[in-house]
C-alpha cells in the first residue's frame, strides 16, 4: 500500500473514531479510488464495481469476478472478498464476523431499493447493525486537494486548454455544435486525457442561453456567441472550464455582457482566501450581474469544488455556506443567459493559496473574436 492511501486511510479512522463509527460501508466509486486506489467504475446506479468496508483493524474490498485480479493489483493491504450472487449478500458476512454496532455509509450514494436488500439480507442472517448516514467523513478529507492531486488537475486543465486552442483552429460558419464537440473531445483524447469530465457543451447562437445545452445539428454562424464548456479526466482528476468567443465580430450586446462578467468573475477571484465564506464569494459576483441589470438572468451558483468528480464540495452559491480552506480548488464561473440571443459564460479554475487564490488557467480572456 502506497503512503498516499495509508496516510488517508490513518484520517479517515480518526473521523470514524470521532463519530463512534465501527465500520464505514463505502460505496462511491471516487470515494473508493481515494481510499484504495481501485480505479473500477460502476456502470449505472445499480450496477456496482464493489464496496470497501473499513473499520479500525480491517479492510475490505468487495468485488465480482469482472474485477478481482484489478482489485488485487491496485489495492495491496485490502482483503480482496469476490462474491457470487451479490454485494448484499456478501456484506453480512463481513458484517458478521466484525463487533459492528453503528455503520457507517453514504446517504447520497446508497439507493432505497439497495439498502432493503442489504438490510433483509442482515436480518436473515441475525446480524445487527445501525446504519448511520456520515456522508461528510470522507467529503471533509476529499475537499483539501494534496500537492499531488493539484499536480493532477493542473495537468488535466493543461489538456483540456491546450485542446481548446486546437478546436479553435477549425471553427468555421458552417460547421454544427455536434462537429466542434467531437473535434474537442477527440483533441483532448489525443493529447492524454483518459476521459471527459462531462461530456463537452457547444452552443452556438440563441443555444448558448441554455447552461447545459446539449451540442446538436446547429450551425455555427458569423457574429453569434458560441460556448463551449469541457474538462479532461487525466490520472482520475477532473478539469472544468468554459469559454465564449464569436466568430467574426461581436455585437454591443456581446461586448457588454462579456465586460460585465469579466469584472464580476475578478472581484470573485479577489476575494477568495482561508476563512471567507462560499457565500460571500458568490454574492460578489452576483451583485454585480445585478447591479447592471441581469439578476434575473444568472440562476446557477457561481462555482463548485473538482476533483475525482465534476461536481464536489465546496459550493460558491447563496444555497449552502462553506468556509474555504487552503487547498481547496472551486470552478468561478458566472454567467448571463439571454432567451433569443445567447449567453455567455467564463469559467476558471482557482486554488485556495495561504493568502488568496492562484488561478490554474492559462488561457487569454482577450481571445474572444474568431477570424472567419
């Protein structure tokens, strides 16, 4: 076992100890990559690669048959369990052979119908346990990225820009959204990504007012904004990143929209360090956009924590208060979304430094026309 996992495994049982936990059932696949270093992913909702059950003198790794040599060879120290006939059939096993009076599990994670299954199979088996949801444990160690798992998504966001700059070679009138998404992806895979944060958004035209458009047969036309929203997955960490350019010359609405965000997402960026809250953050930016006009027109939260997921504590958003901590990487991400025209949105990577924020991105927010 690498001292990576074992110095995580030594936090993660000081957090058990402390909520009175016998054992913790960890069914995440990111949570259980960081805690084991078994890289599987699960299929479907439920559709597992397995489960860790750790407790302060054991660990177990319980797998099927499609994973039990990788179990082996990327988690040294886990007893490797392989089962037959189901995860909920093997967890009262372990369970019953350990002094488990509270476990430990990810409320967000372990579905009803799945937690039936587990529980009937307890009961059948007379083994007694109290399911406690601590969904927090592993999210409180996840949330501060260590000097390697910076070095990781620096290397992710690398990818992910130097694909950008590629694709932005092609763009072109004529194209659709669905070309431009596929020539992103295809560069990143060529350039060393394992994966897709999410798959890639490009929006083009009145498209580009929807936060989430999905790229379709729309073409991409001279004078529109065109967004693009992606992120490449490098040794299981994920970048995010979004940009907005038009091809050819932009309009009064364009250029206005894109000041206001730039000084929006700046003042955000200012006023990020240790001991500020996500809330405080988000509502800088977002007074902003308010005070010019378009309150109504930015509805997400400003940004969100990377890592092994896209979407991971903390939260910039006036939803949820956190308090940022040295290490911690969030997206600031502002944006204004006009039904008919377009939208635009700019999207950084920052960490939290010892006396501020360090952007990760290296692109040039000048870069926004597009010779055509």
């Amino acid at each position: 076992m690498n001292q990576i996992i074992e110095s995580r495994l030594a936090d993660f049982r000081k957090r058990m100890k402390k909520s009175n936990m016998d054992a913790f059932l960890v069914l995440n696949q990111s949570n259980r990559r960081f805690l084991s270093g078994f890289t599987a992913h699960d299929t479907g909702a439920e559709e597992s690669a397995g489960a860790l059950i750790i407790t302060q003198d054991h660990l177990f790794l319980l797998t099927d048959s499609r994973f039990e040599v990788q179990a082996g060879n990327e988690a040294p120290g886990f007893d490797i369990r392989c089962y037959k006939t189901g995860l909920q059939e093997m967890i009262p096993v372990i369970l019953g052979g350990l002094d488990c009076n509270k476990l430990g599990f990810e409320g967000s994670r372990l579905s009803y119908a799945a937690y039936c299954k587990i529980k009937e199979s307890l009961n059948t088996n007379n083994v007694k346990t109290e399911f406690v949801p601590a969904d927090t444990v592993i999210d409180d160690i996840r949330v501060i990225k260590s000097d390697d798992e910076v070095a990781m998504i620096r290397k992710s966001l690398a990818i992910a820009e130097a694909a950008y700059l590629k694709t932005l070679e092609r763009v072109m009138p004529g194209l659709t959204e669905k070309d431009l998404a596929w020539e992103l992806e295809k560069q990143m895979r060529e350039l060393g990504a394992e994966g897709l944060s999410f798959p890639v958004i490009v929006a083009a035209g009145p498209n580009s007012a929807l936060p989430h458009a999905i790229p379709g047969e729309r073409l991409i036309r001279k004078n529109e904004p065109l967004l693009f929203d992606w992120g490449a997955v490098f040794n299981g960490y994920c970048s995010d990143t979004s940009r907005t350019v038009v091809p050819g010359k932009p309009d009064d609405i364009f250029l206005n929209l894109y000041k206001i965000l730039f000084d929006a997402q700046a003042m955000a960026i200012e006023a990020i360090r240790p001991g500020v809250s996500t809330k405080t953050v988000d509502s800088l930016a977002r007074g902003h956009i308010a005070k010019n006009g378009y309150e109504k027109h930015f509805g997400h939260g400003l940004g969100h924590g990377v890592g092994l997921e896209i979407h991971e504590a903390p939260r910039l958003s006036p939803l949820k208060e956190s308090i940022l901590e040295k290490g911690m990487i969030v997206t600031v991400e502002p944006g204004i979304y006009l039904p008919e025209w377009g939208g635009i949105r700019l999207e950084n990577m920052v960490l939290v430094t010892d006396n501020g924020a360090e952007v990760l991105n290296s692109l040039n927010y000048e870069d926004y026309i597009i010779a055509v």
